[in-house]
C-alpha cells in the first residue's frame, strides 16, 4: 500500500508544480508586458504538438482531452470573452455559452476518460467524434433556440447549501464539476497512470479559469498548462511502455540497460530465478504463474541495501547494487529469499467458485488447503579485476545462479 501511495503521489508532483508556477504568475501578474500577445500562440502551439503526440503513440483519449480542453479555450474567447468585452454578436448568448461551457467540459472529459479503448483506432476515433460532435450539437441548438429555457435551468441555485458562490459556477455545473472530479479520482486509484492525474489536474485548472475569462491572459496561460500536463503524460506513458514490465511493474531489460551504464566503480548485481517455475505453469497454468511472478516481484520490489531490482526476462530478475560489495549486499538478498519462501499464495480453481450467493456464504469461512509456495535461487557477483564491466560481472551472477540451483535451490551463491 505504501508503494502504491507513493506512486499515486509522484503522478501529481509535475502537474501541481506546473498549476503552482502558473497560480503564482497570474496572482503576481509576473508575465512582462511583451509576453502577453503570444499566450495566444502558445494555445496552438501546444495543442497541435499534444495532438501529434497522441497520434503519435496511438493514444485515443488524450487525443479528445486535448481537444476538449483546445475548443473549450475557444468557446470561452471567441463565445465569451469577446462578446462580454468588445459586444461582438455570437448565434448563442455569452450567458448561455458559459452556462453550457461549465457543464460540458466537465462531463465531456469524465465520459472521455471511462470509455475504454478497445475498437480500432480510427473507428474508435470517429465513433467518438460523433457521439461527443452530436452531444455538443444538441445543446448548443437547445442554447441557440431556446436561452431563457436554458439559463433558468442553470442559473437557480436549488440547494443552497450545496452552492459554493465563490467558484462562480451555476450548481448544476458545479455537481457535474465535483462530480466528474470525483469519480476520475477513483479511476485513478484503481488505475494509477499519468495521463489519469494529468487529466484531473487539467480540469480542475480549466474550469477554475472559466469566472476568469476577461482576464488578459489567464485563459491562455491555464490552457497552456493543461495542454502541456495531457501531451507530458502521453510521453510519460510511452517512457513506461518502453522501461517498465506490464505484468510486474518493475523496470524491464531497456531501463536495466541504461542503468549499467551509470554504475560506476565499485557495484555489485545479482541474478534470480524462480525454481521450477516452467513445472509450477506446467501444473498450475499460466494464470497463477504470472500472480506468482507479481508476488516474486513485489518482494524484490523491497530489497534494501541501495539495491533496486528489474525484470530481466522470463522468471529472471536482475538486482543491482550501486556502491557495494557480493559480501555486503548478500544479506538483503536473503531477506528477500526467505520472504518469499515463506509466502503462500491463493490456488483458485474457476470450477470450484459458488454458483450462488448462498452457496458462497456456506463456503466463506471454511478454510482451505489449497495454497502453494515457491521458492527463488539467486547468484551474485560484484566488479573487480577479473570482472571490469557489467556485462562480465553479470554472466558471472548468472554463472553463480547456475551454481545455486545445482546446489539444490532456494539459496544463493556468490561468483568465485
């Protein structure tokens, strides 16, 4: 759990850094004066390479963000902001289009956001251009045909003590605001992802800036921000993709690669292996083997000592230790075999699960026998004369796991 939290926290540390750097410029007004007149620029800028980005990597639903939150900055200059100031005649009053704009974007970006992405990418593309293209249609020919209608539904405040006023939102927005907000927090919870906390971020931001649109350059500056966290996630996701292991969530063979480059000196690594892990999938079935592989790597994930570990291949894994000797990390490799010796994992047999509610209540406290346990092996080597770089160092970990398993398994052995 304390892995988890402190991932979730690292997805929020760019966007609230990027949010808090512009909050400080628009309260301060610390933008110059020659600076103002490209803000507008950079909302295209942005937007246009986000775009790229997500065409790019195949990213459908940071395709849409983006482009809700481009359009939504030019409903609020072109739908608001300029007919409020300069008094230029728009097909649907300033009032209605913020009315509409408050709800829309809110909604827009959380249905985006649960439609999973599961069609061919232009048929996913186009499906959801329409939909949203029609929703928007709609209620924008609702706004132009009837306004009164529209602003009495969204202008009363219904629940007074549910009315923040200082957020300048109609309520019904509002719900929909905190709303999207919350059920987009629970994704990502379930789902810890940067494009997830990007997004959250961003349309708090948005819609925050929609009272503020007769600002000079707020708008501009607040869509710049939330197009710059939707295009950083796209590329943090395609960095994961490249450097982390799906299954296991330890970083893969690349990301291993890049880090003997930079080891220095003086390190040690240590190969690991699951024993028998081809007859346990042979008897078990794939299904548990990869939960068992999950397991093996959430307790390397824990190796202490400075040590980090990373999916090599297979049942393989690769532990480095920067800066230590064989001698020196061996005793936290042997925490981590013995933690993971001692670990029972769950057999769940599909055929045998309750056919029903009752049944399963009968079930629930009746205890089990069904759990196995695996056990590691692991071989260790560290940098020396005979050893100069961490390709050599690493073939002799893995001659010393070698030597662990003919041994007998479930222990570790150091290169000689």
């Amino acid at each position: 759990m304390r892995h988890r939290l402190t991932h979730l926290f690292s997805l929020f540390i760019a966007p609230l850094l990027l949010a808090a750097g512009v909050l400080l410029v628009i309260t301060f007004n610390l933008l110059p004066s020659g600076l103002v007149r490209f803000t507008e620029i950079t909302v295209w800028l942005f937007a246009l390479i986000g775009l790229l980005l997500t065409l790019a990597y195949a990213r459908t639903r940071n395709f849409f963000a983006i482009l809700f939150v481009f359009l939504s900055y030019q409903v609020m200059m072109k739908g608001i902001q300029l007919p409020v100031t300069q008094g230029t005649e728009t097909p649907v009053e300033p009032a209605t289009v913020y009315n509409l704009l408050s709800f829309l974007l809110p909604s827009c970006i959380l249905v985006n956001s649960l439609w999973p992405e599961r069609f061919h990418l232009l048929q996913d593309k186009l499906l959801r251009l329409l939909v949203f293209g029609l929703f928007i249609i709609i209620l924008l020919a609702i706004g132009h045909r009837y306004p009164a209608e529209v602003n009495g539904l969204f202008n009363p405040v219904h629940f007074p003590a549910l009315y923040i006023e200082q957020l300048g939102l109609p309520q019904l927005s509002l719900f929909a605001f905190i709303g999207s907000l919350t059920v987009l927090f629970i994704q990502l919870l379930i789902n810890p992802q940067p494009y997830y906390a990007a997004q959250w971020v961003a349309l708090v931001a948005m819609v925050l800036a929609l009272p503020h649109f007769h600002h000079e350059y707020a708008p501009a500056l607040v869509t710049s921000l939330a197009l710059i966290m939707l295009s950083m996630a796209v590329l943090q996701e395609a960095f994961q993709m490249a450097f982390r292991d799906d299954l296991t969530g330890l970083p893969g063979r690349r990301a291993l690669n890049e880090r003997l480059q930079r080891l220095g000196r003086n390190y040690a690594i240590a190969m690991s292996d699951v024993d028998k892990f081809k007859v346990f999938n042979d008897t078990y079935g794939h299904d548990l083997g990869d939960q068992v592989l999950k397991m093996v790597a959430a307790q390397l994930k824990r190796v202490g000592g400075g040590g980090k570990a990373y999916r090599y291949g297979g049942e393989e894994f690769t532990l480095v230790f920067p800066g230590k000797t064989a001698e020196e990390a061996k005793p936290h490799l042997e925490k981590l075999r013995i933690a993971i010796e001692n670990y029972q994992v769950k057999i769940r047999d599909e055929s045998k699960r309750p056919k029903s509610d009752k049944e399963g209540k009968q079930k629930r406290n009746q205890t089990s026998k069904d759990w196995v346990s695996v056990t590691i092996s692991m071989g260790i080597a560290e940098r020396g004369s005979d050893l100069g770089n961490p390709e050599e160092v690493i073939k002799a970990a893995d001659q010393a796991l070698y030597k662990a398993k003919k041994a007998g398994r479930n222990q570790i052995a150091l290169a000689k």
